[in-house]
C-alpha cells in the first residue's frame, strides 16, 4: 500500500514538474515576446502621430496661427520621430521601450527608407516655411511670384508627407505579420499544454477514484469505532462537568468499561460529596461566629439593644422559630433568679412575668446543671410557636446556658419545627461562651465605672472645699484686670483698624481716579506709565517708583518708567541682568511679593547691593509682579532711599491693585498695535485689490456683500467701497438680475467648485446693459468650511459687440454668394 502509494506520488511529480516547466517556458516567451514587439507596435503610432501633427500644425503657422513655433511644434515633432526612427534601427533604449537588434534585412531596409522620409519631410518643411517668411516681407510686386512658388513647395511637401506615411504602413502591416507569427507559435504551444494538462488531470482522477474507494471502506470502521468512543467521552465530560459545578447526585454509565473507569469515578464522586458538606458545615460555623463577634464589637446604646441584635441573630442564623436569652440577675444578693432580657417569637402569656427562679423548670435546671439540654420530643403544654392563623408544637428544643470560665451568666432557649444537627448544636455552644464572654466584660466594666465614679465623686468634693475659698478672693482682682487690659486692647483695636479703614479708603479713592485715567484706557503706554509711577509716589510717600518689563529670554528686567518723587522727573534707562542677581530674578520669575525692609540684607535682594542698591541709595524695596494673558511679564517696584521702611499690608494692597491697572494698560497697549498692524494689513490688500483691471468683490455664506475694489463700485455707482458692506444683490442696480446671481453664488459654495470666464448680462449704475466676463471661487477657512464666496468679472460689451456686427457682415456676404450662384445659372 505505501509503495503504491510511493510510486503514485512520484509519478504525480515528475508529470507535474514537466508540466510546470513547460507552462513557465510558454508564459516567460511570451513576456519576452510581448517586451520585445511592443516598442515597435508603438513605433509606427509613434511617428505617425508626430508627424501628423507636425503637418497640421505648419498648416496652422501658414495660416497665420501666432500661438505656434515652426522650430518648436514642426521641427520638434519631426526630430523627434527621426531620433525615434533611428534608435528603432540602431536598437537603443527611448521612451517608448528598448527596441532589440533588428536581424531581419527587410525590416531594416524599411526603417532606413522610413528615416530617409523624415529627412526629406524636414528639408520640405523647412523650405516651405522660409518661403513663406520670404513672401511675408516681400513686396506687392513680388508677391504673384511667391504665391506660386509656395504652391510648388506645398505639392512637394504633401507628396513627401504622403510617400513617408506609404513607409510607415509597410512598416506597420511588416511589425504585425512578425507579431502574428510569434504569436502563433504560443498558440500552438500553449494548446499542447492544455491538452497534456487535461491527460495528466484525466489519469489523476482515476487513480483518485481507486483510492478513495480504498479509503471509504476504512472510513466506515473508524466512523464506528470513533462514534462508541465518542458516546464514552460525552458521558464522561457530562459526569465531570455536574461534579465541579457541585452536582453531585450524577451518576454515569459506560459501554464495555473494561477498566472499571465507571467505578472510579463514583468513588472520587463521594469522596467530593462528603469533603463538600463538611467545608459547608464549617464555613457556615466560621461565618457564624465572626457575625456574632461583630455583632458583640459594634457598640450599642443600651444592653437590652445589644441582647435583642443577639437573639435575632442567633435565631435566624440557625433557622430556628422561637428563643429567648435568660440573664442571671445578681441585683439582690439574697435572691438571684434568671430574668428574660431579650426573647424572640415568644408566647406572651407564658412569659408574662419575665422571672425564672434557679432551678425550676428546664431553664433553671440548665443553669443549675451548667449543661445543654436537647430535647426532639417536647411537651404540648411546654411551649407554642404561634403566628396569626394559629400555633404549633416545635418539633426540637435546645437549652444551652452561657457558661465562661465555669461560671455561668445565664440560659439560652432555640425551639424549631425542624430538627438541629449536631454541628448546628455545636455553633450554639460556642456562640453562647461568646455571649457569656461579653457579658462578664460589661459586668465587670460596669462595676469598675460605678467604683471609679463614686471615688472620682468623693475626690471632686474634697478639691471643690478647698478651693472655693481661694477662687472667690481671687475672681474679684482677675475681673477687674482683664476688664482694664480687654478695654485697652479693643481702643488699640479701633485705632488701628480706624486709621487702616482710613488708608484703604485713600487708596480706593486714588484707583477710582486713575483707572478713569484716558491714557491708561486707551492703551497709551508711556503715558500711562507716567501717571502710574507718578500717582505711586506721591500716594505712598515712596522716594521712587517704577515699572520693569521681563524678557525671560535674555533673562533681563528693562525699566520701562522710574518717577523719582524727590526730583519730580522720569527716567527709563535702567537695566538688570539675571546673571547679575540670581537670586533676584529668581523670586521675581516665582511670582512672589519681595517685601525688604532692608534690602541690602533681604536674600532676594542683597546681591543688587553695589550694582543698584548703593548707586542710588536705596534702603528698602517692594516689588510686586504684574501680568500680561495669563503670563509673568514684569513688576513693579517702590524704592525708599536713605532710610528703611517698615512696608504695611496696605502697601502691598495698594500695589497689588495697581499692578491689575498696568496689566490693562498693557493689553491694550498690545491691542492697539495689533489693530494698527491689521490696519495696515487691510490698507494694503484694498490697494492691491484697487489696482487689478477687473471689478472685484466678495461675500459672505449669507451672501452679503463684504468688499470689492473701487471698478466694482463704480459699477454699482457707490461713491466709496465700504458703501458696499452689509447690501444684498436685491439693493444693487442689477436687482431685477439678482435672484440668478445669488443661485449662481450658492452654486459655487455648495459644489466648492470654481465658475470660470462665464459670460453674463449685467446692469451698470446707470441702468444699462452690457456683457461681463465673471469668474467665481468658493473661500474656505482652516476648518475647510466655506464661509464666503470671492468674485470678479470683466466688461466684453466691445467684444460682444464686434463679434456681433462680424456675423452679421458673414451673413450678408452668405446671402450675396448665394444671390451670385443663382445669378450664375
């Protein structure tokens, strides 16, 4: 079977790597015969085309044609099919593809007389056109002479033109018959490939066949055997699947389980069972116990409270129906007796009095025995679990008594109408000890708290007689003295606050005058910073004051005003470097307010000390930053020289204040330039636009007008081009027109295309009509949204005119040539 097989294969691959050799032999001949006609078939379009062109386009330079060149448009093209012609027999490389070396004697006989044509139509062309350059210049007497002789020269040229393209088309009809030839040849074998491919498919398909006979039978028997298999494999996986997701009550079923898998199975399947409910069990009795402790942990406003979330738990954890929590009652010392505290579900006429004396009943023989008690078989009378529609027996009781250290603190009653097991007995007993835990914690809490109250109580007693004495004599000389010092403090307290009151006002009233100021709204900068620096001095009685500009890049302060109050005068010369002062410059760059009383020893400011402080005298500084758009963009500072100066909150207000009125005063000053600027810019386009020799105008998407130049508003007979702003076509002179207008313009907007040389009627100021040449263009912004449309138009009313009255002059001369033929007959 496999050397079969073996042989199959081979023989399958040596047909096959024939076949392919054979396939690659056809398809890369035909490359090659496809690369190397294709040159030629376009040779022959080539020059054909070119010198086509060339004869038109002499016809056009002899017919008074000015766009054409004769060396450029005849010359050229003709040159060029000679360099064409010429590379094809040489077999070189152009644009059209690398022609090969020509080896047949006819097609290079052919090229050769096809090259001598070219020549002959270049020396026919160049004649013909230097005639007629000749008979443009010659003189009337003359020029019956040229005529003929550029006839002669036209008949030798179109007979040169007509022998050249007889040339090209035995050329041409030769190049096909050669293609035709190769590609007969591929024909023929690209059709034995077909045919011996069909063979090799045929015989493929037989041994296939034979095969897949072969294969069908082994199938079926595999089928089988898989489809048992898969049976096993099914109820395995449903088995395991039911296990793991905890069913475990599954049971399995396997067909010739010779290796007793089945009972494996169920085996492991128990084993997980039984190890399941015993982590439920003990989960449930963890999860039991740290709700409990929590419960105990999270404190309560009063012990009734605490007990009752006790009993509530307990019941309802356990799926009890009824309990009760009996606490030891040790009040009276001679008569100790269990008392209900906390119950849940209980009868009421059993408990109508909540007393249980020790020892009595099964309560008080619990906690006399200290041992739990359960009961599966209670009696009718004992107990009853009622609810609105009626009451029942349980069917289990469970006594348990909370015990500690073998000491125990009182009875714990669960009843049930089912039955408790004995892990949920277990979980009782321990929640339970717990509860008897935290009742002797508070017990003893309790007693502790009474102890130290009453001792605390004897104590505060004793100090408060022996102090009562003292304080009194004391009360009276304390009362006095503070009533001096409080009366001193608030006058001080008023003065202060009065005379600040007083500043502020000053201070308030000299920024109302200054942001008044004209030259502070209008942006004027030197100005402004005059009146600031100056009204800065004189408010704060400052020897100097001045405002500096930063340029973080070169890391320098340049004053831009300095008022010396002294002198009375201004100056502007001042610099400091960063390199200089770091420090300085530093605190300045933080942003931060430089308060120095002394400036030669502030750490911002000591290092200015030789270089600025001592030069003019300066004793203490303040500085205070100002901004311009969000940014640092200097301070501003006041100087006292020859004396310190202890600068006051007020100062720093007042400064402050004053910096936001130098910010102002700086963006408008940047405003103002930036509108001087995009004045200029619009002074400049107006002009620009003014002298274009075409009406031009512009609207916006609402197709308002926006601007033109001054042709379009003489045309609409405005005295000036802002007249124009904010009108309609429907306001214009050619408002009878202007619904086509304004379809045209929303035209060019929505299709964002631009409408060229478009001819149209117009109405001018003075209520004429006449044609316009318009052109227009869709604008867009950044976004590319089309937000205006930009027009212009030309008046052709002459032209119009002219090609009017020309048709009209063809006209008649048709009606008098035919007048002339009917004469004739």
């Amino acid at each position: 079977m496999r050397n079969r097989a073996l042989k199959y294969t081979l023989i399958f691959a040596l047909v096959g790597s024939i076949l392919s050799l054979l396939i690659a032999y056809v398809e890369r001949d035909t490359v090659r015969t496809y690369d190397a006609n294709l040159p030629y078939i376009r040779l022959g379009e080539s020059v054909k085309n070119s010198t086509t062109e060339a004869h038109l386009w002499l016809e056009e330079i002899l017919g008074g044609e000015a766009q054409r060149e004769f060396n450029r448009d005849v010359l050229g093209k003709l040159n060029y099919s000679r360099s064409i012609l010429q590379s094809a027999y040489d077999g070189e490389k152009t644009n059209i593809g690398t022609f090969a070396k020509i080896t047949d004697e006819e097609t290079k006989a052919t090229l050769k007389e096809a090259i001598v044509g070219v020549d002959n139509l270049i020396e026919a062309a160049q004649e013909r056109y230097k005639m007629h350059e000749q008979s443009a210049s010659a003189d009337s007497a003359s020029a019956a002479s040229a005529k003929a002789a550029e006839m002669d020269l036209d008949d030798g040229f179109d007979k040169s033109y007509s022998a050249f393209q007889k040339v090209m088309d035995r050329l041409i009809a030769h190049i096909n018959e050669q293609v035709s030839e190769d590609t007969n040849f591929l024909n023929i074998l690209s059709w034995v490939s077909i045919a011996l491919l069909v063979t090799a498919f045929a015989v493929l398909g037989v041994l296939l066949y034979f095969a897949q006979r072969s294969n069908d039978e082994l199938t079926v028997q595999a089928k089988t055997r898989l489809e048992s298999q898969s049976r096993a494999v099914s109820s395995l996986t449903n088995f395991i699947e039911s296990v793991s997701s905890g069913n475990y009550t599954v049971d399995i079923t396997i067909d010739n389980d010779e290796s007793n898998l089945t009972g494996t199975l169920v085996t492991m399947r128990d084993k997980l069972r039984d190890n399941a409910d015993n982590d439920r069990k003990r989960n449930w009795t963890t999860t039991g116990l740290a709700q409990i402790g929590e419960i105990l942990r999270t404190p309560a406003k009063t012990t009734e409270e605490l007990l009752d979330n006790i009993i509530r738990f307990v019941v309802k954890y356990t799926n009890s129906n009824q309990g009760g929590l009996f606490i030891l009652n040790e009040d009276n010392e001679s008569d100790h007796f269990l008392e209900l505290m906390a119950c849940y579900a209980f009868e009421r006429k059993k408990y109508l009095t909540k007393k249980v004396v020790i020892g009595e009943g099964l309560i008080g023989q619990c906690f006399l025995e200290a041992d739990k008690m359960y009961l599966e078989e209670v009696p009718r009378e004992y107990i009853t679990i009622t609810s609105g529609l009626g009451g029942s027996n349980p069917n289990a009781l469970l006594i348990v008594p909370l015990k500690v250290n073998d000491k125990v603190y009182g009875v714990l009653e669960l009843a049930t109408f089912g039955k408790y097991h004995d892990y949920e007995i277990d979980l009782v007993e321990k929640l339970a000890e717990s509860i008897a835990s935290t009742i002797s914690t508070v017990r003893v809490n309790e007693s502790t708290r009474i102890l130290l109250e009453k001792t605390q109580q004897q104590a505060e007693e004793m100090r408060a007689q022996e102090e009562e004495m003292r304080q009194n004599m004391e009360e009276l000389e304390a009362t006095q003295e503070e009533m001096r010092r409080k009366e001193k403090h608030i006058q001080n307290m008023l003065d202060s606050e009065k005379a600040r009151n007083e500043i502020s006002q000053r201070n308030r009233k000299v920024l109302m005058e200054i942001s008044k100021n004209a030259d502070i709204q209008s942006g004027n900068w030197n100005n402004a910073l005059e009146k600031i620096t100056s009204t800065m001095s004189q408010q704060l009685n400052v020897s100097r004051s001045s405002v500096w500009s930063l340029n973080q890049l070169r890391n320098k302060l340049t004053c831009e005003k300095l008022y010396m109050l002294r002198a009375k005068s201004f100056d502007t010369k001042a610099e400091l470097l960063g390199k200089d002062a770091p420090d300085f410059f530093e605190a300045i760059t933080r942003e931060e307010v430089l308060v120095a009383k002394d400036a030669t020893k502030h750490p911002a400011t000591k290092e200015l000390g030789e270089s600025y402080l001592d030069i003019n005298d300066i004793q203490s500084l303040l500085a205070v930053p100002y901004y311009s758009e969000g940014r640092l963009a200097g301070a501003i500072i006041c100087e006292q020289q020859n004396e310190t100066r202890d600068w006051t909150e007020e100062d720093v207000e007042f400064l402050k204040a004053i910096a936001d009125v130098v910010t102002v005063t700086h963006n408008a000053s940047k405003i103002n330039k930036m509108l001087d600027q995009v004045n200029d810019a619009q002074e400049t386009m107006q002009t620009i636009i003014d002298n274009i020799p075409r009406a031009v105008f512009w609207k916006d998407k609402d197709l308002k007008f926006q601007g033109c130049n001054r042709i379009f508003a003489q045309v609409a007979g405005l005295r000036s081009t802002r007249d124009l702003v904010g009108k309609t076509d429907f306001e214009m002179p050619w408002k009878d027109h202007a619904d086509a207008y304004r379809a045209d313009d929303l035209a060019v907007m929505k299709s964002r295309k631009a409408r060229l040389d478009q001819e149209e009627k117009n109405v001018n100021s003075d209520g004429k009509e006449s044609w316009v040449l318009t052109s227009k263009v869709p604008v867009t912004n950044h976004h590319g949204d089309v937000v205006a449309v930009l027009g212009m138009f030309e008046d052709i009313t002459d032209r119009k005119r002219k090609e009017a009255d020309v048709e009209a002059k063809l006209k008649e001369l048709d009606e008098l040539r035919k007048l002339m033929e009917k004469g004739n007959k």
